[in-house]
C-alpha cells in the first residue's frame, strides 16, 4: 500500500495542476468552479494519500524505495528515479499535504473575484508536487527537478498579480537571487552523483560517508572518499539551501513576495519551498556532519540571519511583512539545528521545527489574509483592532502568536526548545560553531516574543474596536474549517515528539528551557508595559519603533547595498565585455572586411583602365611563373 500510495502522493497535485491549467485556459473569464473543484479536490485526494503513505509505513516498519519511471544510464552514471516511504518522508509528506489542502480552500475564497483564479489554483498545485517530489525523493535527480519546479512555480505565483509593476519586479527579484543560488545546487548534486556513479541517495551516502573501520589502514586510505571534494560539494548545496530559504545574504528577496497572493505566502513561507532545503540536508545529513566548512557556512549565516530577520520583524509597518521575516529567523533556526546537531541525535530538532513551523505559519498567514478581506489591507494602521469581534480569528491568531513566540505546551515551544538542546549538546564536538547558534537562537527568542506582541497589541487594540467591519465578513464553512483545523494542529501538534514519528535522539534542556521562557515572559511584558504607557499618552501601538519605521521598512538599507555591491558592479561589467566585443574583437573582423573590399574596388578600377596588350603580358608573366614554380618543385 505504501507504494502505491508513495505514486499517488506526486502524481494526483501534478494530475490536478495540468486539469486546473486547461480549465483556466478553456474558461478563462468564466465561473471559476470547475476549477475549485478540482483543486480543492486534487488537495483532498493528495491528503488521503498521504495518510495512507504514513499508515502503510507505520503499520509495516519497514523504509521502502518506491519505483517510478524506468531507470536511465548516463555512460557509467546509473540515474535510478526512486521515490522512498520511509516515517520522516511520509510525515511531512503529509504536513504539506495538509497545509496545500488548507492553501486550495482559502485561495478559492480570496481570489473568488479573480479573473485569473484558475491559473493560479493549477500553479499552487504543481508547487505543492514540487514540494512532495523534493521530499519523497530517493534520488538527487528527483530532488533536483521538485526543487527546480518550485523555483519557477514561486515566480509565477509572486507575480500572479502581474498588472501591478511592484509583484513584477518581486517576482523577477526572487527568480533572480534564487537562481543564483542553485548554481551552487546543481554542482554539488553533479559532484555528488559523479564520485558515487549513481544518483540515487543510498548509493551517494555508501561512497561519501567517511570511512570509519578498515583493519588495513592502507586499505582504508584508499576507499575513504575525498574528504576536501566532499566539502566543497557540501558547501555548494548549502549555498542552494540559503538561496532558496532566503538565508543573508540572499535574504532580501523574501520580504518581498509578500506582493504575491496572501494563500500564496502562506504556501511558500509554511511547509514548501524555504523549508525545503531544511528537509534535503536533513536527508544527506551524514555527509553533512562529516563537512565542517559547510556546517560553518550554514551556522555562520543562519545565526545572523535569525537575528537580524527577529529585529527587522520587529519594525514592520506592514504585517505581512511581518510574518515574512518571521519566517526567515524560523527557518534559519531551524537550519542552524542541522549546522550544529551532533552526530548521534541527527537532523530531528531541525525536521520537527520544520514540521511545526509549517501549521503554525500557514495559520498566522492565513488569519492575516482572512483579516485583509474584511479591513481591505494588511497594514497594521489599518488591521488596528480588527480581531475585536472574530470569533475564530481571535482564539486562531493568538495560539498561533503564542506557538511563534515559542509559549508551551503549544507546538512551536515544543520544536523550538528541541532545537536550542541541539545546539547545548553540539557543544561537546564544536564549542565554538554550537555557542553561536546557541547565543544567536537565545537572542532571538525575546526579539521572537516582542515582535509577537507588538503584532497582538495592533490586532487586538481595544481603543479602536469596530465590530461593524466585520458584516462584510463573507467567509465560507470550508475556509473556517481549514482555519480551525491548523489552529487545532498547531495546539496538539507537539503530542509527535511523543511518537515515533519523528526521530529525536535528543532531549529538552530544562536550563536552556527556563532560560527561554523567561525571556519570552521579559519581553512581552516590557513590550505591553511601553506600549501601554505611549498609548496613554495618545501614541498608535502600531507605531512603536516611532521615526526609525522607515528604516524598518526599507531592511536597513540592504537593497542599495545589494544595488552598490553587486547591481552596478555586473552591470559595469557587462557594458565592458560590450565595448571589448563590439570595439576591440569586432574591429579586427570589421578592418579585414574593409580591407578586402578596397582591395576588390582597387583591383577593379585597375581591370577596367587596362589595355588588352598589357592584360596579355599580365597572362603570359603568370604562365611563365607557375611553369618556374613546377621545375622549381622538381
């Protein structure tokens, strides 16, 4: 069952993408529901087969590669195109199973108005089959094309509102800075597949892992892989991972695709494509423990990166935004569990935040989005004090606050703390790299606390409450269902670490535990304290960080660097491999040309006022010479 269901997980959002697509084709301008039914029915059929992936695995014990399409043979490289059921696959299989379904009903409802609704519903489907090819894979050429699908699909789905000139220029920066960073992608998976001959992950792990036991030492010296080739290898997918999970330095375009559709952010930001390289590296993660300058790249820029992201969110006048930056000190923390994790508790730490981090995040965008319908925006002036009245939005958007925060018993407490024990036990074989993470993560739970209060003091302002906005509120069963089910998820879902779903080696550290909750406890109070003090006064809460909003809003100024560093160096560069073309190499193909034409037209002329004596003799002189030549030759 579990293989069947491994098939059927891929391929019914690809069958629903490609159907979706010629029903927006066909009806384009028409009633939009043929194709909410068949992604919302795609999402459903998908979520089923997840289910039966995650029972079939449980039930027999046992991980299993899953054929699909006929093995190829590239000369002595064997290119399998496996799919694996394994418990982890199949988990998340399942969580992006759950939150695409949750994404389908809400964008159905959002863009109902939308004229280009069903190209959009067909796009978040190939996105989500994208997603479930990168984690069911068993074969880094599988992986590799998932990966690459959710990189064109995010360009599409950014710029869906593409008569707006900003989505355009978000879209085109994402596809950009994105594939930049899969340059280095693609290398390390051509490094990968080329010393082990194979592409598939079983066959990659046996010849780069490093050799441990051989009872010839020489022997032993001669089978271990190259120890500096598979670094370099390592570090190159790491650089794809920080490209696509919006890591510094290529943080900047994230923040951004917020001019995409909300159900969009919500898809791309939760369980997809910036926590899919969480997910890949988890999956290479021997070789990834064996390469200490890539674990150091990765634990250098995602400790930054968790940091910085935590301060930005902090000042944002837009939520949305907010929540965008959010995502890139989760997912940079949830990276850093893989950067630092010792060998014998594995990548688990990182996959439960990824697994956490994915209901928590969907909900917080999607009540954002709900919100946006019925005030008419997403910043926070204008999301003043609308949950006031909500009865759902309400209770759904503060557990999802409190989980971001990282408050227990709720999931994102209980995937956090998993990860910053990670980082205390990584101590033992890297102090240096396991301090950073840990400062970096210790750090950015107050920033994390702050930032969520200051979004609840907004959304919640008792001063403004205007409960007669809300009649415009159109929101169907479906939709509060998809609400009410990640709020209930992202309450309960901590309960896995107590199954065998997910793999942890590891424990809670009950020092560092307490140590974050009472930052946690400090900085939301202070945060309530100042903003209770300044709204007496008369100030908006929304306004808290006061004139350094544009600073704020402008990510410190990183976009003119980017425009300084990089921008107008390439640019500059380009004009001069122009000039060198067009005025240097071009000049000596244009002066041969030139001259050859005067000499045609010099010779010409001379034809032309000749006499036909003189022509003779010009004959009779070659014949002479030609016939001196041969007798020379003799």
């Amino acid at each position: 069952m579990s293989a069947a269901a491994a098939r059927l997980v891929v391929l019914v959002p690809v069958v629903a993408a490609v159907l979706g697509l010629f029903l927006a084709r066909r009806r384009e301008g028409l009633d939009p529901r043929a194709a909410r039914a068949v992604a919302v029915g795609g999402s459903l059929v998908t979520l089923a087969a997840a289910v039966a992936l995650l029972v079939g695995v449980h039930t027999t014990g046992q991980d299993r590669a899953v054929g699909t399409l006929p093995a190829l043979a590239a000369g002595e490289l064997r290119i399998p195109l496996l799919l694996q059921a394994t418990t982890a696959t199949a988990l998340i299989a399942l969580v992006v199973a759950v939150v695409g379904w949750a994404v389908q009903v809400f964008a159905g409802w959002y863009l109902r108005e939308d004229d280009r609704y069903g190209v959009f519903a067909a796009t978040v489907s190939l996105f989500t089959a994208g997603m479930l090819v990168v984690v069911t894979s068993a074969d880094l050429v599988l992986t590799l094309v998932g990966w690459e699908v959710m990189g064109w699909c995010s360009y599409l789905l950014i710029g869906h509102w593409s008569r707006k000139e900003s989505a355009r220029r978000a879209a085109l920066k994402a596809f950009l800075v994105t594939r930049l960073a899969d340059v280095g992608f693609v290398l390390g998976v051509v490094l990968l597949a080329a010393g082990a001959g194979s592409t598939a992950y079983r066959a990659v792990l046996a010849h780069w892992a490093p050799a441990t036991e051989c009872a010839d030492s020489l022997a032993a010296a001669c089978a271990a892989p190259d120890g500096t080739l598979r670094t370099v290898a390592m570090v190159l997918l790491v650089i794809g991972v920080l490209g696509k999970s919006g890591m510094v330095p290529f943080h900047d375009w994230l923040p951004d695709a917020m001019e995409g559709p909300t159900p969009a952010s919500a898809l791309i930001h939760a369980a997809t494509m910036v926590a899919a390289g969480t997910f890949v590296l988890a999956q290479l993660f021997t070789l990834l423990e064996a390469s200490d300058g890539a674990r150091w790249v990765l634990a250098v820029s995602t400790a930054v990166t968790m940091v910085w992201a935590a301060l930005l969110a902090f000042g944002q006048s837009d939520l949305k935004r907010l929540l965008a930056y959010s995502t890139l000190s989760q997912v940079a923390l949830m990276l850093s569990a893989l950067a630092v994790a010792p060998a014998d508790e594995g990548p688990g730490a990182g996959v439960l935040h990824l697994y956490s981090h994915a209901f928590f995040k969907a909900l917080l965008f999607l009540t954002i989005g709900w919100l946006s319908v019925t005030v008419g925006g997403t910043a926070a002036a204008t999301l003043k004090g609308g949950l006031r009245g909500h009865l759902l939005l309400r209770p759904a958007m503060f557990v999802g606050l409190l989980s971001l925060a990282g408050v227990p018993p709720l999931v994102g407490f209980v995937s956090k703390e998993h990860v910053l024990s990670a980082a205390e036990a990584g101590a033992s074989d890297a102090p240096v790299r396991a301090w950073l993470v840990l400062l970096a993560g210790l750090l950015t739970v107050p920033l994390t606390a702050a930032y969520c209060m200051r979004a609840w003091l907004v959304l919640d302002d008792l001063g403004t409450a205007d409960v007669a906005r809300h009649e415009a509120d159109t929101a169907t069963g479906p939709v509060r269902a998809a609400v009410a089910v990640l709020a209930v998820l992202t309450v309960l879902g901590g309960i896995v670490v107590f199954t065998p779903l997910i793999d942890l080696e590891g424990h809670l550290g009950w020092f560092v535990a307490l140590l974050s909750l009472l930052l946690i406890a400090g900085a939301a109070l202070g945060v309530r304290r100042v903003t209770a003090s300044r709204y007496g006064a008369g100030e908006d809460p929304a306004r808290l960080v006061g004139a350094r909003q544009p600073a704020f809003d402008g990510g410190f100024g990183v976009d003119r660097l980017y425009v300084v560093l990089v921008a107008r160096p390439v640019l500059a560069t380009a004009r001069l491999v122009v000039f060198l073309d067009r005025e240097v190499v071009d000049a000596y193909v244009r002066g041969a040309a030139v001259g050859a034409l005067l000499a045609g037209r010099g010779g010409d002329r001379a034809h032309r006022a000749e006499r036909a004596a003189t022509g003779l003799a010009w004959v009779v002189a070659g014949a002479v010479t030609v016939a001196l030549a041969g007798v020379a030759l003799r």
